[in-house]
C-alpha cells in the first residue's frame, strides 16, 4: 500500500481532507460573488430580490425629498411622507408674515395719529352752508355697509387667527391656570372661525355690488394726476383739487377693495375648500411668459400652503389700507361720514372735496378745473342742492 493509501485509510483524516476540499471549492466559486454583492451595495444596491434594489439610504433620501410614491388608499396625499415645504411654510406664517403683518398694521395706525395730531379735523373751510346734497343712494349704502360691516368681522376673526394666540392664548402656561382669557380665546377662535367662513360670502357680494356700481366712477383719469400733485391737499389747509364722484385717493382705496378683495376671495375659496383647485401653477404659469422663472408644476399640498400665505399678506395689507379709509371717513374729516351714513353731505363739502360731480350734478358749468371730458351733464334729481 502506498503512502497515500495509509494516509486516507484513517477515517478521521479522510473525513478533514474533504471537508477541507468541499471548503476551498465553495470558497473558490463564492467569493467572487460575495465580492460582487459588496460592490452592488456600495453602488447602492441590495443584494436579492425580495426587498428591491434601492438600498435604504436612497428610500430614505426619497422620503426626506418629499417624493410622492404610490399608495392603494384614494388619498394620494398620503404617498408624499415627508413635506419639508410644509416646515417652510410654517416658518414663513408664524414668522416674517405674523412679524411684518403686525408691525404694518400697528405703523398705520402710529401715522394716523401723528397726521391727526399735525393737522387735526380737515374741516369743511367754506363752513356748513345748510343745504344738502345727496351723495349715495340707498343701494350705494346698502353695498357698502355689506362689504364694510363683513369687512370688519372678517379682518378681527381672520386677525383673532394670526394672533389671539399670542394675545390671549398664552395666559395660565407659566402657571398652568387656563381660566378666563385662555377659554376666551377657545371660544373666539373655534366660533371666530365658523363667523369667518360664513361671512366671506356677504363680503364677495359686497364687492361685487360695488364693483358694478362704482367701476364706471374709478376709472383713472388725466385729473387724477391734478389731484395726486397736491396730495388731494390733505397737508395743506384750503387746498382743494379738482375731483369728480372719487377723487384719486378713493380710486386708490376702491380697486384696493375690489382687486384685493376678489383676490382674498378666491384664496379664502381654495383654503375653504381645500385641495379642489390650485391658483399658484396656472398665475406661475403665466408670469413666466414675461421671463419669470416661477415653478409651474405644484402639488395640491404647496398649492395651500401658497394660498394660506397670499391670504394671509393680503389681509393684512388691506386692513392697513383700510384703517386709513376708515379714519378719514370718520374722525379725519369733517361731512364725511354722512355720505355713507344719510347718504347727503353739505353742499360745500361737496364744492370742496368733489367740484366737477356738483357741476355734473348739479348742471351747473364745470369749474376750469375739468380735465376736458365735460362729464355727464345729466342733473340727478335727487342730488340737487336741498335746504337741511
Ligand atoms: C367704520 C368703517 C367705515 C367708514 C366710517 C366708512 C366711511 C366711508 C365714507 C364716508 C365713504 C364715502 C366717501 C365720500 O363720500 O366720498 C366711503 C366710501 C367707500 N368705502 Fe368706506 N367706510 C368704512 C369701512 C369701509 C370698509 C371696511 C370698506 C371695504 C373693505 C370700505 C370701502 C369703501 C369704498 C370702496 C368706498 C368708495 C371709495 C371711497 O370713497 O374711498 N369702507 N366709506
């Protein structure tokens, strides 16, 4: 028997040597594939079939990146995981438009007051004459009392949302007593809320009513500029530009109202009935025709979030603009407030503040002041002079 014969005949030596053998054979076959799943792995791939090939590093980094992926439920929503534009937009609203919105507000009314201070009550200069005219009929009043008085409640409700937490809300955390003013601001804002839902409609009405009544009275015109260059003598003392039925600073303050209040309306619109329409894309859309590098494609959830923000801005903008209307019809000037109240004003009021609109009135000859177009010379009856 040879060497090698009395070698293998030991059982416990035949049994090593070929597991020793099956060993390196498995390891000759095996390791180059081992060695390929390492570099699949690095190049970002699982090995096997059954989880897919995207490691979890990449699933992840999709899910971080807002990715929509596919779900089986009719809310396709729930295919987005992570909406990081959902952290900017809160940032954004409890930050710069809470912040800003607060101190344009508050600065208004700091101007106001300071012009109150410096030049008082504009005052009629001519004095009262005790003939009135009348101003505003009674459907004139009934669209603008509607827009104003929904006005009113939308702007504290809608400001009762941006801020009452911080005005009322807060009390009772450093002691831990939620009582009184705590349970006030639960109350306001829960009811303040449906109040401002319902009420957007009486306010879209409003202005729409005084679209159709004023449009034609608010178109700009060349005698604007004639009152815009003495500031419609608001600084000086017996300074009166010429002015027909709105002089340029209300023309100001009505498309104010109707551009701003159709475009709070369509956003409240899309924040009342959420994810049934987008107005960003279509408006990114467009304004990229004229060289804007706007992003037109915006899912339904950035879509509200733009709507809550425009919403938002232009609320605050408008209720700036409209303390300042409010104060000049009221406290800022003398004879206003009854054009909007009965409806007549002073006769030299209406000399002063709207010359032409009492020669087209009136039928009287137009003051030298008349930009050319002669106005309508039809005399409404109503608005002639009467004695008080
Ligand atoms: C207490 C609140 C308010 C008062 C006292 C008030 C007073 C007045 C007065 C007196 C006029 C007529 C001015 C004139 O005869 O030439 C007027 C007009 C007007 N008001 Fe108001 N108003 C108030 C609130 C509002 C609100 C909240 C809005 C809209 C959101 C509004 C929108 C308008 C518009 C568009 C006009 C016509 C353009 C103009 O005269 O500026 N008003 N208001």
């Amino acid at each position: 028997m040879s060497k090698l014969c009395r070698f293998f005949s030991h059982p416990v030596r035949l049994a090593a040597t070929l597991v020793l053998t099956v060993g390196l054979g498995v390891a000759a076959v095996g390791l180059p594939g081992f060695a390929g799943m390492a570099l699949a792995q690095q190049a970002g791939e699982v090995p096997g079939q059954s989880l897919g090939k995207t490691s979890d590093a990449d699933f992840w980094r999709a899910v971080r990146e807002g990715e929509q992926f596919t779900v089986s439920i009719p809310d396709k929503k729930a295919g987005v995981m992570i909406q990081s534009e959902g952290e900017n937009w809160r940032n954004a609203r409890n930050g710069p438009v809470t912040n800003f919105g607060g101190w344009i507000i508050v600065g208004m009314l700091v101007v106001l007051a300071l012009f109150f201070g410096l030049r008082g009550r504009i005052r009629i200069d001519s004095g009262f004459s005790g003939k009135l005219m009348l101003r505003f009929s009674s459907v004139e009043r009934i669209a603008h009392w509607l827009t104003a008085g929904s006005f009113m409640v939308l702007g504290l409700t809608g400001l009762n949302i941006m801020y009452g937490r911080y005005l009322f809300g807060r009390s009772g955390e450093a002691t831990g007593d939620f009582s009184a003013l705590h349970q006030f601001f639960a109350f306001t804002a829960y009811y303040g809320k449906l109040v401002h839902s319902y009420i957007a409609f009486a306010f879209m009405l409003g202005v729409v009513m005084i679209f159709v009544l004023w449009v034609k009275d608010n178109l700009p015109r060349g005698i604007d500029l004639k009152w815009l260059a003495v500031a419609g003598g608001l600084f000086s003392r017996g300074v009166h530009p010429p002015a027909k039925k709105f002089n340029a600073g209300q023309k100001f303050i009505f498309w104010v109202v109707v551009l701003g209040g159709a475009s709070l309306g369509l956003s409240g619109l899309s924040l009342m009935f959420p994810f049934t329409f987008g107005l960003f894309a279509p408006t990114f859309g467009m304004l990229n025709l004229f060289g804007f590098d706007l992003p037109a494609t915006l899912t339904v959830i950035e879509e509200m979030q733009l709507s809550q923000l425009w919403h938002a801005v232009m609320a605050v903008m408008m209720i700036a603009i409209i303390i300042s209307h409010i104060y000049i019809g009221s406290l800022g000037m003398e004879g206003a407030w009854d054009a909007m109240g009965s409806g007549m004003v002073d006769e030299n009021w209406a000399r002063e503040h709207h010359g032409l609109w009492v020669a087209e009135v009136t039928g009287e000859a137009p003051p030298p002041d008349d930009d050319g177009d002669g106005g309508s010379k039809v005399a409404a009856e109503g608005a002639k002079p009467q004695t008080a």
